[in-house]
C-alpha cells in the first residue's frame, strides 16, 4: 500500500509570495491534516479535512488555506508569504479522522526569504 | 497550541541500554500516540493506545496509556544505533484535535 505523498519536497519562495502544496493520502483514507513543523514551536495543527469539509481548524491566521478534493487528495495555500513560514510542513492521513491513527507524509519544506 | 510535556528532552546512551521517556499533559486525552521521526522526513507511528492502563508493545518498545488518561510512556529496549532519532508523544482530545509533544531526542552511542 502506498504511503502518504506530498509535493514539492523542497521549495524556496519570496516573502510576499503566495504557496501551494500538496498530500495525496493513502488509498481509502478519507481525513487529511496538515501540521506546521518548526524548531521552536514544534508539531502545530493547521486543520482537517474530511470529505471535502474542514472540520477541524487550529489557531493559525486566514492565510493559510487549505481544501480537499473528491478523491481526498488536499492542497495548503498560503498567501502573503513571512519569513516566520519558513517551516516543515507535513500532512497526514487516516481512514476516518476519528479513532484512527494518523500517518504521515514526508513533508514540505518551505524557505521563504 | 496546547503542548504536551514531554521529557526528557535529549538522551545519550549507549547501545543496549533501556530507555524510557513520558509525556504528561494537563486534558484528558483518548488516544495517546507514539512517533519517531528521522531529520528532513515525517513522523513514523510507533505506537497507538485506545483505552486507559492500556500496554502495547511492537517488538522492543513498549508504551502505555496511563490511567489518569493524562499521560503515557514509551519504552525501548535493548537500545540499537537505528533507534537514534526524535521521539513524539502526540494526544487526540475530545474534539479529535491531536497535539504533539516537543520530542526527545535520542542518541545512541555504539
């Protein structure tokens, strides 16, 4: 079975752009979530995604956006870029959200500068 | 975010030694899970517990939900230079929100 895959692995952008990035989650797996990953704040919840609905949102400003699509692959965006973005950003799938463990992928690392 | 406690925060041991590390957090949790993630990639689930005072083991590691529901530990045994990497605690509270731990970082010295 494959495992959970995001694209690009790598990107460097400017601030002040905008950023688009994506999780194909396993086969069958219906939630994804995107975690931002840094040094000093460690593991954060972006949000939550299931059956094409956010359903979970954490504590992070309207620029970072996100959706899913019907066969649950899910794309992040985040506008207006700051150099406070610069981070791992990694998603993670599960059957159903819910009592289920989550797998991650590999994750994105952004450079903005 | 919330943030778990999680200690200690590095370990340097040698190979074949016992380690154990914990995380604690101040909300009831109903999963506690276990990651290992190596540098520049995501994290590996180790471990997943349902059910306080629940024990699990996957061949050398072995971690617990504790029955406070406020913490849980994770134990390796036998210590192999390949355990050498960053170790997560994460909590899924009542709302299905997961929050992470800081990690421990562990070394293995050969």
């Amino acid at each position: 079975k494959a495992g959970v895959t995001q694209t690009p692995r790598y990107l460097i952008k400017t601030r002040g752009q905008q950023v688009t990035l994506s999780c194909s989650p396993i086969s069958g797996h219906r939630s994804v979530s995107w975690y931002q990953q840094t040094p000093g704040q460690g593991l954060q919840f972006l949000f939550e995604y299931f059956s094409e609905t956010q359903r979970n949102k954490g504590n992070f400003p309207g620029r970072f956006s996100g959706r899913q699509f019907s066969n649950s692959r899910s794309e992040m965006n985040v506008s207006t870029l700051e150099l406070g973005d610069s981070a791992l950003y990694l998603c993670a799938s599960s059957r159903e959200g819910g009592y289920d463990e989550q797998y991650f992928g590999p994750g994105t690392r952004l450079t903005v500068t | 975010g919330q943030q778990l406690n999680q200690s200690p925060q590095s370990m340097f041991i040698q190979e074949g030694e016992d380690v154990s590390m914990n995380c604690t957090s101040s909300s009831i949790f109903n999963t506690w899970l276990w990651y290992k993630q190596d540098p520049g990639e995501g994290p590996v689930l180790l471990i997943a517990l349902y059910k306080a005072g629940e024990l699990t083991s996957n061949g050398r590691l072995t971690a617990q939900f504790g029955i406070t529901r406020k913490d849980s530990f994770l134990n390796i045994s036998a210590s192999i230079p390949s355990d050498v990497g960053i170790y997560f605690c994460a909590g899924r509270d009542n709302f299905n929100k997961f929050y992470f731990g800081s990690g421990t970082k562990l070394n293995v010295k050969p």
